[in-house]
C-alpha cells in the first residue's frame, strides 16, 4: 500500500511536513496563513478534493469560520461543490461560501499521520464542466473570515489537462551495513491509454539512505535525494527504469529496516504543489552539476498539453533496506548546576544528549517521540515556566518531556526549565533521567540504550560544594522560554518532508516563522 506520509504529502499539499527551517532566513510570520494547492483538473476525471489549510505563528482557535471560494474566472468552466457536508451557499454564479460547522483548531506543526487534520477546513470537490477544453485556465481566489476580524486569503491557479495513469515499479528488499552501498531500480510505467510527456520522481527516503550522485535533472539537500525531473515520454504500456546508487550512512541503527519511497508525478502536478515555493521563500533544495539521469531510450517530444495523473494509488514504488550488523545509541543525561537567593528565578538547561554511534530515528506518521525525558524538580524550587514539551505527571514534582522523533549522533537535546527558589536549601538536588517510562500509543521511550549508567543526571540548586549536575544553568532573571527539544539538524527531521526541502508547499509558517525549531 501507498506508504502513509506520500499520501499525506501529494494528496493535501504537503501540509505540515516537517522541515528543518534553520537554514532559512526568517521571514516575519502573519498571524494567519492560508494555501489552497493550485489544482490540474482532466477532462471526465472524477473530482479533485481541496482543502483550504491555515497556519498560525503560536496555536489558536478561529470560531464562525467561513470560507469564499471565487472561481469567476472560471466561470461555466469548472465547479466547486462542498465535499464534507458543511452548509453552503451560491451568492452568485462563481463563488461558493461555505460555513464550517466546528472550531477550526491551528498549531505550529499540524499532527501527521493520525487521520485528523486540524489547521484545515472542510474539503470542497473541483470538476470540469461540460464546456471545458484542454488548455483553459483560471484562478481561485479562497479566502476566510472568523470571529474577531480574523481573515486573510490566497489565490489558487486551476487548469485543463490530459488525464494519464502513471504506476511504480514492484518493491524491492536488500541488504546493507551501515556505510554500505548499493543500487535499487527506479521503475515507472505508463498505466493510461495516453502518451505521458515528461514526469517528476519525488522521494521519501529514510534519514539513513544518502547518495553522492550530483545528476543535474534531480535535487539533493546535502547527501538525501529529494526529487529528480525527467522530459522522456512514456508510450502507452511501456516502462522505463533508471538505477540509482545508494548507500546507508554510517550511524545509520543496526540491525533494522530502513524504507524508501518514490511516488511519479506529471511535470504539471508536481508544478502545482510546488509553486508556492517562491511566494514564501521557502528553503530549496540543490540541483546536481554532473550528469543527466537517464532512463530508457525514448524520443523526445515537445509538451502537448497539461497533464494529470487520473488514477493516483498506483503511482509509487518502494524498497526495503535490511541494515544488518549491530549499531547502537547512548543517550546520556544533562543536568544542571544553579545558584539562586530566596525568590529569584534561575533557568535549568537540561535535556540528553546523543553519544552514538547510532541516530536514533524513530519517524512514525503518528509523530511518537524517540524517548522521554524526566525532570524532577529539587525541593525548595517551583516552576514559573515550562517547555511546551513536557507535561507535569499528577501528584508529583516531576515533568516528562517527549523529545524530538529524529535524534543525531553528536547532537544535544535541551529544554529550559524556568525556577523560582521559594526556599534556599543547600545542595537542593533533583534529577533528570532520559529514556524515561512513557505509557504512550508507540510504545514509549527508546529501551535499547547501549550505556544506561548515564541515562540519570542531577540538578542542584546552591550546591554545598562545586559540581555535580552534568550541565549548567544561569541564576539571572533573564532568557529562557518555553523551548521543544532541540537539537542541531538543518537537513530533515523525518522522510516525510523531503518535498518540503524542494517546494515548501502548504508550510507558510515554516518558512515564515522567526528565528528556529532548531538550535545548535
């Protein structure tokens, strides 16, 4: 089946992926951002579905929410029919107003995988009408309105095109150490009754798998293939296939099973979800400067018409990559030293930090932390801050913090622990302890950590003597905040959002957002 993060990608607009935005620079966020992914409607094609997707700098609720949807430009050429059942109306010929029939809920990174997309409205279908002919074009002006005077607006391009079936290549499994190479077919065929005039390979491959290939049709963020572009036609019923090189990295975590993904796409789908890559300024990935990606001997042609794929589930391949050998992870615990008079509020840096020689990643499509994180607070403490990660355990003094789902080797992981000494006790000591008990949907924290002596770190507050808490903290009123774990990655957090590093599609608010995720 279609792996899940693919079809969340291609089928909502990329929405959401997570990115690692540390490399671009900021832009000022809007309090409110929407995208409507521009759309290439086929002629007899069953109805594309949209949905408006609104991203917030800080997580909020919009109440009586409606969204307009003005396709004048369009009009007699193409409809706009609600999809979810929500109440609409026809003002006029060309618009659409619907009403949403609940709160729509925005967070800074919508939730992946789990079916339930909240920074979204409810869905709208797109067709063709019978007066529409190949090569028509419009816009989609979709804008919303919510209590408070909360609105905003994007304008969607749609167009008339050729409708073509692409379908992947079979699956393939194969074994590697980390560090090993080796080669997996990239396979397409041509599944339609229509000539296919160029397409795109988009990649979901794991953290682990890299390449040093540098093809100039295709883009790389470092060492991870994101895309590659191809102008061969694929005839009725052929295939073509190109062989790609590849090799597992050497902290790659051993043994396990190590996935990737290429799911085809017309030159004007993929155009679609990739055109807001400009307007927001998102981070790009890198074209290579050697050689063409080549696949079979086709003839080159000009492109006819605007195509779209009609019949999407079958349009991806896949292979298995068994990293054999053992190689494994220590996660070593950060305390904190800090001194303070009677009321004053000192910040804890505390948090683990990745001492190899594995990267843990435990990217999931329901977004489960790779471990957990204790920090029990020292007595004569009480905490005025907290990080947006970690929640206080009932009936105790203790906060569990679920950590980020990729962790590097050589990489810290921190939050910042914001604490008034109510009550100056000497050598106030508490505790951090990664890898903590979680009773979590995946299962909970890593249990395979290769060195747990270090898994426990202390905090202590006015320390008797010197030493003793395996990190450091600041006794000033300043600085601090409330801080997801971090840890220094500027590449990809997940293989859900490679595309992202090309097209930034749908993710205003990551490529928007002041300053970082992300932190060294």
């Amino acid at each position: 089946m279609l792996k899940q993060s693919l079809r969340w990608l291609t089928g909502l607009g990329a929405a959401g992926a997570l990115v690692a935005a540390s490399a671009t620079p900021a832009v000022a966020a809007a309090t409110i951002e929407p995208y409507f992914q521009d759309s290439t409607l086929a002629v007899g094609a069953t109805p594309t579905t949209r949905a408006l997707f609104l991203y917030a700098d800080e997580p909020s609720v919009l109440t009586d929410v409606s969204v307009r949807y003005d396709y004048r430009s369009l009009a007699n050429k193409i409809s706009v029919v609600p999809a979810d059942g929500q109440e609409c109306t026809a003002p006029e010929a060309g618009v659409l107003v619907c009403e949403e029939p609940e709160d729509v809920v925005l967070h800074e990174l919508p939730p992946i995988g789990s079916g339930t997309y909240r920074n979204v409205t409810k869905q709208v279908r797109l067709g063709l009408t019978e007066d529409a002919q190949l090569g028509d074009s419009g816009d989609i002006a979709v804008s919303f309105q919510a209590a408070g005077g909360r609105s905003g607006g994007y304008t969607s391009h749609v167009r008339v095109g050729e409708g073509v079936d692409l379908a992947g290549g079979p699956f393939t499994t194969l074994s590697a150490k980390p560090g090993g190479k080796f080669t997996v077919p990239l396979a397409v065929a041509n599944a339609g009754d229509k000539v296919v005039n160029g397409f795109v390979a988009v990649f979901d491959l794991s953290y682990s798998i890299r390449t040093k290939d540098r093809f100039s049709n295709c883009r790389y963020a470092d060492d991870h293939l994101v895309s590659c572009q191809f102008d061969e036609d694929i005839p009725v019923g052929t295939g073509l296939v190109a062989m790609l090189n590849l090799e597992l990295a050497k902290d790659t975590y051993a043994p396990t099973n190590q996935s990737g993904y290429a799911q085809f796409m017309t030159t004007a789908d993929f155009e679609d979800l990739t055109r807001v890559q400009a307007a927001v300024g998102a981070r790009a990935a890198t074209a290579g400067s050697g050689p063409k990606l080549t696949l079979t001997e086709a003839p080159g042609r000009m492109r006819k018409a605007d195509q779209t794929d009609v019949v999407p589930g079958n349009d991806y391949t896949g292979w298995t990559i068994k990293a054999t050998g053992t190689n494994g992870t220590d996660l070593a615990a950060i305390g904190a030293t800090l001194k303070g008079t009677a009321g004053a509020v000192v910040t804890a840096t505390v948090g683990f930090r990745n001492n190899g020689p594995a990267t843990l990643d435990k990217t999931n499509g329901d977004f489960e932390a790779a471990t957990h994180t204790a920090v029990e607070l020292p007595p004569g403490t009480s905490a005025v801050e907290v990080p947006d990660s970690c929640q206080l355990r009932q009936g105790t003094r203790t906060y569990q913090c679920a950590s980020e789902m990729l962790l590097v080797a050589g990489q810290s992981y921190t939050v910042k622990f914001r604490l008034r000494v109510d009550k100056v006790i000497p050598n106030a000591r508490g505790a951090v302890r990664v890898n903590a008990p979680c009773e979590c949907p995946a299962g909970g924290s890593f249990q395979d950590d290769i060195k747990p002596a270090n898994d426990k770190a202390t905090i202590v507050v006015n320390a008797a003597q010197s030493g003793g808490g395996q990190g450091d903290g600041d006794g000033g009123g300043g600085g601090g905040g409330s801080l997801p774990i971090t840890g220094a990655h500027t590449i990809l957090i997940a293989g859900i959002g490679v595309l992202l590093l090309v097209t930034g599609a749908g993710c205003y608010l990551l490529a928007r957002r002041q300053g970082s995720r992300f932190a060294a």
